[in-house]
C-alpha cells in the first residue's frame, strides 16, 4: 500500500495529473497536493454564430452492398436520435465497373491477356436544416464507425445572408 501511495504522490506534482484524479484519491494528503488555477473557459471567447446548413449531402463507395446498407441504416438512425431532418437516400441500381486489361507475358504473347474488374457501388443519403454544431457532432460520430472498405464524401449546402451589394434599397 506503500508504493501505491508514493506513485500517487508522484503523479501528483506533475502538471499532467488532473485535479479529479487527485480528488479520487484518499491516500494523499492535502499538503502533497498542488494548487493548479485554471482560468474559466468563458474568458477570451468570442460569440461567433453558428453557421446554418440548408442540406448535406452524403455519398458513399464501397465493395459490399450489404455493408452500405447497414452502415446507411446507421447513420439514418444516428441523425434520428440527434433530431436531424432526414431527406432522400438511395444506391445506384447497378455497381459501377472498372476494367484493367493485362499481359500475362512481360514481353511478347499479346494474345494472352488477363482481365481484372473491381465492381463500386454507391450510396447517397440528404439530410436537411442543420447547424454547424450539430453537423460537426453528427460527423465526427459516423466517420469514427465507417467500416472497413467504405469511403465517405461529405457535400455542405451553407445558408448565408445576402451581400450588402445584392440587397434592394427599398427593402
């Protein structure tokens, strides 16, 4: 219990060792313990508004239809629970084929060719009124369960207010 106490004691007096951590522990006395200020988070922000989406866009590829599918399932059921507005999802009917024509021989025999084809298939998904907030949330959790063999291209409609320039002088 000893050594417990002394690497408690230790992790204390550096700077990386958080204050709940310290409170967590009952071993330590309050004389070992370093008063750490920190200065509130509200001090130096600046209000900046949130930026407003009108829709995003959501285009999958991948090699496994099956896949997509449940990963689209998921990420309609995550934009669901946040409250984002769901539009459109559909996949393209057919898989999209790429053909690669080879030489079995290095050097000669151009008779004798191989074909390789990888056949991607694509998914897309609209979700509508969101803030910038709220996209970033939603973003950041999809992206961190994309599964294996499947890439996401992410399309952001913003809303923005008129130029001065633009707007009508009667109005």
């Amino acid at each position: 219990m000893l050594k417990i106490t002394n690497l408690y004691q230790r992790l204390a007096a550096t700077p990386l060792w958080t204050n709940s951590a310290r409170l967590c522990s009952a071993q330590i006395s309050p004389a070992n313990q370093q008063q750490v200020n920190v200065p509130p988070a509200t001090s130096g922000v600046v209000d900046v508004p949130d930026k407003l989406y009108s829709r995003v866009e959501l285009q999958m590829k991948g090699i496994d239809p099956e896949v997509m599918k449940s990963y689209a399932y998921f990420a309609k059921t995550a934009a669901e629970h946040l409250d984002i507005e769901v539009g459109k999802h559909w996949a393209l009917r057919k898989a999209v084929k790429d053909r690669l024509t080879l030489l079995k021989s290095v050097h000669i025999y151009k008779h004798h060719r191989v074909q390789y084809e990888i056949r991607n298939y694509y998914r897309f998904m609209h979700f509508h009124k969101l803030t910038g907030s709220t996209l970033d949330t939603f973003l950041e959790y999809i992206e961190r369960n994309l599964p294996e063999g499947v890439a996401l291209k992410v399309t952001k409609v913003e809303l923005q207010e008129l130029p001065e320039h633009l707007k009508s002088e009667g109005a």
